[in-house]
C-alpha cells in the first residue's frame, strides 16, 4: 500500500531516504487522481522494498503543494537523494510510470 505522506514525515519518509520515492500529489475531488490511484497501489505492491511510493493530499498538506511548485494534479514527482530527478503531471497508463522508475532505480 502506498505512503500516506504529509508536511510533517515528508523529510523523514522521502528527503532523507535513499531510495527512489514516487510521490503522487492528488485530491478527492480530482477524477483523474481517482482514476491512477489503482496504479500507484499496483506499483507499491511490485516494487515494494526497492521504490518508495507515496500519496500526497493537497487539500491536507499544501506546504508541500508550495514548496514543490504543483499548480496541477495529479502530479507525480520523483524524488532520489533528496533532489527531484522527474516528473510527471496527468493521468498516465502504468507503462510511463514502469518506465520512469526503472530509469532511475
């Protein structure tokens, strides 16, 4: 299952990890978050142990929402050392996930 993340174990959870963390900035109300939710579930299960995977709610955490620039959702980033390292912005079939992880795993 993927990582609830919020303002207070984002640094913790994601900055200071280091492994690849794939980090989906979604919302409720937002019907294309809705719609790759099944995905991120789906990629925490396969990578799990080896990748990061991680939810944001923007409407609960919008600290993060600033402080990574996300005007749109959902909102993919990629993050590794601490740096973000890609990104994605819309609803994507699972293959342009697969292969952003394995480009930076």
């Amino acid at each position: 299952m993927a990582l609830e993340l919020t303002d207070s174990n984002f640094q913790t959870e994601v900055l200071d990890s280091e492994k690849l963390s794939v980090i989906d900035f979604w919302a409720e109300w937002c019907g294309p978050c809705r719609a790759i939710g099944p995905v991120i579930e789906e990629l925490s299960k396969e990578y799990d142990g080896k990748v990061k995977i991680g939810k944001v709610n923007v409407d609960h955490n919008p600290q993060l929402s600033i402080n990574y620039g996300i005007t749109s959702i959902p909102a993919i980033l990629f993050v590794k050392n601490g740096q973000v390292v890609d990104k994605l912005v819309g609803a994507q079939p699972k293959a342009n996930f697969v292969k952003k992880i394995e480009a930076h795993i």
